[in-house]
C-alpha cells in the first residue's frame, strides 16, 4: 500500500486508476539505504532500470583522476534512469545517500504503463525537457564568479530538496558540507569557506550554529 501511495502521488502517474496504481506497485523493488548505494555508472553497460525516489537524495556526476563533480541533485519524487530497454549506457554515476529509499521497475514495465497511458510520456518528456532547461542554467553558472557559482547552487539544491510528499512543505536549512559546495561548483574548500563568510556578511545567506545554511 505504501509504494502505491507514493507512485500515485508522482504527477506523471496522474489519472491512472487505483488498480493500475497496484499493479504497478507489485512489480517494483524497495530499497531503504543504510549506507550509499551505488546505481548505476558508465561501467554498467545496458543493465538499468527506472527510479522513484521516495525518500533521501540522489547525486549524479562525473568522475575523473578520482574527483567528483556533481551535476545534479535529486531530492524526493524525482523520476531517473533509464526509460528505454537496451537504450545506450549512461555517461555518468548515480548514488543514493543513507536514509534514502528508492523504488525501481525495469524499463520494460515502464513501457507497459505508457503504453497503456501516453500521457505518461507527454509528463516524462515535459520534465525532461525542465531538466535541460536546468542543466543550461548550470553552465551558465559555471561560467560566473565563485560567489555567483556558490549562491546559484545553494538556491538550486534547496529548490531540488523540496519534498512533493511532505503535507506541509517548508524549506528548511542546508546541512552542506563545504566538500559537497566544492563538488558542486568545482570550486576547492578554501575558495568556498571564503565565499560562504562572503555571501553571510553581504546578508545573501544565514549560517547557524550548526553551520546549517539558509538562502534568503
């Protein structure tokens, strides 16, 4: 009952009957993670699968000489992977954090729904199309300063953590390590501390006690 309750709350799934919901619910895996858990990578060929994630957070990025950049950050509701049985293999690595958990269907079962229900398409096509939209924003931000770079990507991590489940939603602080800002924007950890001191004393930013942050 619970999986069905969150796949009829992700708006793609919208209009699908209850029994369908179900049905849908019985073909998928639950995962709760303890420890991070690796996805997928490009090292992992065609075997993927489609991914809801229901709670916790996601990162996607690209590693090299055994640095990470992150790219994105997907907080709960977020619909990923691959969509396409045999579609080519991914470009990047995907984590789930502790405490997430994540429902999986194959893609060949994802296919079965839409074809059923194009709508289905239409939404994921939609989002897919706000995704890109994201990500040129992101090269854009890129190219700016480290304080255009930290404060952009403070205010699209705390717009991507927002929970769609929650009954009352509220923003609440960034628990974000200065190594987390550094793999976000590619800056190093005394390039961020600089910055952050920078943005709190400009009144961009407020960090308590705890070195959680809010974005004003």
């Amino acid at each position: 009952m619970e999986k069905a309750w969150y796949i009829s709350h992700i708006d793609i799934f919208e209009g699908i009957p209850d029994m369908e919901i179900m049905q849908i619910a019985e073909k998928v895996q639950d995962h709760r993670c303890t420890s991070p858990m690796h996805l997928y990578s490009p090292h992992d060929g065609l075997d993927r699968n489609v991914f809801l994630l229901k709670e916790g957070e996601v990162v996607l990025y690209h590693s090299r000489d055994g640095k990470r950049t992150i790219f994105d950050v997907l907080g709960p509701g977020s619909l990923f992977g691959n969509f396409l049985p045999n579609a080519e293999g991914a470009t990047h690595y995907a984590e789930a954090l502790p405490g997430s958990r994540i429902c999986i269907l194959t893609p060949d079962d994802f296919q079965k729904v839409i074809a059923k229900h194009p709508e289905v398409l239409t939404r994921l096509l939609q989002k897919l199309s706000s995704r890109l939209h994201d990500y040129e924003q992101k090269l854009k931000l890129d190219t700016g300063s480290a304080l255009e770079k930290v404060l952009g990507e403070l205010r699209r991590y705390s717009r991507k953590k927002r929970n769609p489940f929650a009954i009352l939603s509220k923003d609440a602080p960034l628990a974000l390590s200065h190594e987390k800002i550094g793999e976000l924007t590619g800056l190093n950890r005394v390039t961020v501390t600089r910055t952050l001191k920078l943005l709190k004393l400009q009144g961009d930013i407020n960090i308590d006690e705890k070195g959680r942050i809010t974005v004003k």
